[in-house]
C-alpha cells in the first residue's frame, strides 16, 4: 500500500469506492426504521396510549447503539491485529442476517434483539476510518475522511427514504402487493429486506479489497534490515507521529487530542441522533400535538432529497471549506448555524402547504450539511491524533464512546418527546417547541468544548 501511495500521487478513486460502500452498509440499517418505527410500535399493540408510543420506539432505536457500544473497541483491536477486511467482512455479514430477521418481527422484544445484535456484530465504522486514512496520501485525507461521513450522512438520509416509501407496501402499492402475501403479512420487511440486498452485494464486492495493515513476520535480526527498506516509502510525517507519540502508545487514555476530540464527536453525535429520532416522531404526529401529521412517505421524500443535497455538499464543497477554515473552525461555524435553524423547526406547524413542504426541504438540506461538516472534522483531528497501529484501537475506542451516547439518545429524545407531546400548554417552551430547545442546548455544549482548554489538537491544526 505504501509503494502504491508512492507511485501514484494522485487520488485512489477504486479504493475509496470501498470507503464508501461499506460505509454506506453500516449506515443504512441504522437509520431506515425512523420512518416506520412510529407505525410498527402501533402495529406491535406494546404502546397502551398514543402518547406512549415514543416512549417504546426510543428503547427499539437504542438498543443497535447499545449493542454497538458494548464491542467496538474489541473490534477496533481485532483490526490492528487481524487487519481491517476480516472485520469488515465479518460486519457485513451480520447486517445481511440480523437487518433480514428484524424486518420480520412479530413482537417488540424480538425487534430489540435483533437489533441488539446488528449493533453488537457490526464493527465496520472504525475500522474503515482507519482504511480511509490508509489508502491515500496525507493531502488527500480530508477528503477520505469526508468519503466516511458523506456516505455516513447519505446512508442515514437514504435509509429513512427506503423506511419511508416502501414501508407497509400492502397498504401503500396495493395493485403490486396482495394483504396476504409475505409483503402483507410483515408490513416492515420490504425495507429491511432492501438493505440487506445491498449488503450481500458489498460482502461479495469486498472479496477484492485491498487490505491496509501491515503484519510482516521477521525474526529479531531482520527489523533493521526491513525498516531500512520500508523507510523511503513512508511519509515523513507519519515519521514524526511515530517518534514524537511513544507516551501515547502506551494507553489511548493519555492522549489528550483524541480523547478531547472523542468527547467532542460523541456530543455532537448524541445530538444527531436525537435529532434524527425527534424528526421523524415530530413529522409524523398529530398536528394537535405539535407535529405536522406528515406520511411516512412524505418524510422519506423529505430525507431523499437531503440525501441528494449531502452528496453533492461533501463531494464538491465541504474539501474546500476545510481547506480554507480547517476542520475546528468550520466545526464551530456549522454548530452556531445549527441553533436558529433548530429554534425555527416548532412554528412550522403553523404553516401549510406548499409552503410547508418547502421551508421543511430547506431547513432539512441546511441542518443534515451542518452536523456532517461537525462530524467530518472530529474524524480528521481522531485520526490524526495517533500513528497507524493505533488508529484501528483509537477509532473503535471512539465507536465505543460514540455508541453509548447514541444508545442513550434515541431512549432520551423518546422519553422527552412523549413527555413534551403530553405539556401543550406548558408556561416554558409547551409541547414540541421543548424538544428543540433541549436539543439546541447539547448543540451549544458541543460549540463550547470545541474551545480551548476543552480541546486539544495535533500540532498541525495547533493555530486553530
């Protein structure tokens, strides 16, 4: 991988294909039941009052997070010994499988485990972080990196699209699905059924990936022999990271730039979750709750169309930004733009259509690029607060934290959504309008700890 970085200068576009079909993978189970979560919650008769219905599907989108919590920094050491593509192979089989049975549930505690072990098994995002890293040259890793989280971002737009418009397709597509046909009697797995498609093609496209992680097997003797051999195609900076971070190899812990920039990711990522969980939820409710009584499929046209808006953003706008501002200051220009953006998202129920559609397709398409330039920069400063052989352990020891945030967010932002739903006439931001003032101050948190002494960075980002 090295002596193909040396020899060709310019950007590997084959293997960031793989960059961004895995990614895509993982992303898009997490996100495609938001759309029909409300209805299957309904439909598995677990929820006594309409009111308690985000209560239970906060507990369904949690339990991925918390599964996903529990492994991944087992799986981020399993890359940096084993290599990236096992992992990475071995995580895409779990979504065929697990993603495959959820959307055959027939009752809530079987939805929780399945999805519980598709977070569980499913070790991909860190280790390809650290593939993205590895397979382009250092001037080419801002892009990698927005590679992991434009295909992040997509996948959680796309995957509400396919939850949104194939979702109960007896219901839907009456002339294409008979009531009595396996579409008919599981209303939920034709969206499912989807992904895991996709995923079987990506699991047979991975038998070419090219594996990153070097593991040569030489005697005591032989290191200065291979060393002097592999140093004219390693990258001088990688050099000084590797010199210059004898403290940190000893524990991930003592390394402040990452675990400042962990807690920095995993604020932000507790808030887009929630976010993610409330859109839906807030979309699809009743207008006398403070909701704008939208159709799954009206949300997931909403969702598609910002999926389109990410693709072009990332592929053809974010590289110039952080060229310009860096990852930190455009991290906290994005998270200052997110707040009057979230602020405005209750007085749309007082607006009707065609109005209504527009402004929501707008301020959609404004805060999903916004939180994607946050996130995108707090990969960039993770992977390059550590040298290679630790970026596999540094990116799972960030899933692992992320996980547990995004686990905690969806059973929170249902708790409080079902909560504020049940306060119309509250005196401090009644119904819904206290969603997203809660919301707006974990992203201000997030702005804060962007800030010195909060974070610590790389010497690089160091004027920032």
């Amino acid at each position: 991988m090295d002596r193909r970085k040396a020899a060709n200068p310019g950007i590997p576009y084959g293997r960031f294909i793989y960059v961004w079909i895995v990614t895509l993978c993982t992303a898009l189970p997490i996100s495609s039941l938001f759309p029909f979560l409300y209805f299957m919650i309904r439909d598995l008769n677990v929820a006594k009052r309409t009111e308690d219905i985000g209560f239970y599907a906060g507990f369904v989108g949690a339990s991925f997070m918390f599964g996903r919590c529990l492994t991944s920094t087992a799986w981020g050491i399993a890359a940096d010994r084993i290599g990236r593509k096992p992992v990475v192979v071995f995580g895409i089989f779990s979504v065929v499988v697990f993603n495959t049975l959820f959307g055959l549930s027939v009752s809530y505690w079987m939805a929780i485990a399945t999805r519980f072990f598709l977070g569980a098994l499913n070790g991909l995002l860190g280790p390809i972080k650290a593939y993205a890293i590895e397979i382009c040259r250092p001037e080419h890793e801002a892009l990698a990196l927005s590679l992991v989280s434009t295909a992040w971002g997509i996948g959680l737009i796309i995957g509400p699209a396919l939850g949104g418009y194939l979702a109960m397709p007896a219901e839907n597509f009456p002339d294409v699905f008979s009531p009595d046909s396996l579409f008919g009697r599981f209303p939920y797995f034709l969206p499912c059924l989807c992904t895991s498609i996709f995923a079987a093609a990506v699991l047979i496209s991975c038998i070419w990936m090219p594996e990153t992680l070097h593991k040569h097997k030489v005697r005591e003797n032989e290191n200065q022999s291979i060393e002097a051999l592999e140093a004219p195609l390693i990258d001088p900076k990688e050099k000084v990271e590797e010199s210059g971070s004898l403290d940190t190899k000893k524990s991930l812990f003592k390394n402040w730039p990452l675990m400042s920039s962990i807690i920095v990711y995993c604020v932000f990522s507790f808030h887009d979750m929630a976010y993610t969980e409330v859109f839906s939820l807030w979309a699809e409710s009743d207008k006398k709750y403070g909701g704008l009584s939208l159709s799954s499929e009206d949300v997931g046209q909403v969702l598609a169309v910002t999926g389109a808006s990410l693709l072009v953003y990332q592929l053809f706008v974010y590289p110039r930004i952080n060229k310009v501002l860096g990852p930190i200051k455009s991290s906290r220009i994005a998270a200052i733009l997110c707040i009057p953006i979230l602020f405005a998202y209750p007085y749309m129920t007082y607006l009707s259509e065609p109005g209504l559609s527009i402004i929501l397709n707008i301020a959609s398409v404004i805060k999903n690029n916004l939180s994607v330039t946050i996130i995108t920069g707090t990969f960039i400063l993770q992977n390059n607060a550590v040298p290679q052989n630790q970026r596999g352990a540094a990116n799972g020891l960030s899933m692992t934290a992320m996980s547990f945030f995004k686990a905690v967010a969806p059973a929170g932002a249902g708790i409080v959504f079902s909560w504020a739903q049940k306060r119309q006439h509250g005196f401090f931001f009644p119904g819904d309008q206290m969603v997203f003032f809660l919301l707006n101050v974990i992203e201000l948190l997030g702005l804060i700890l962007t800030f010195k002494p909060f974070l610590a960075v790389p010497e690089q980002y160091g004027r920032n």
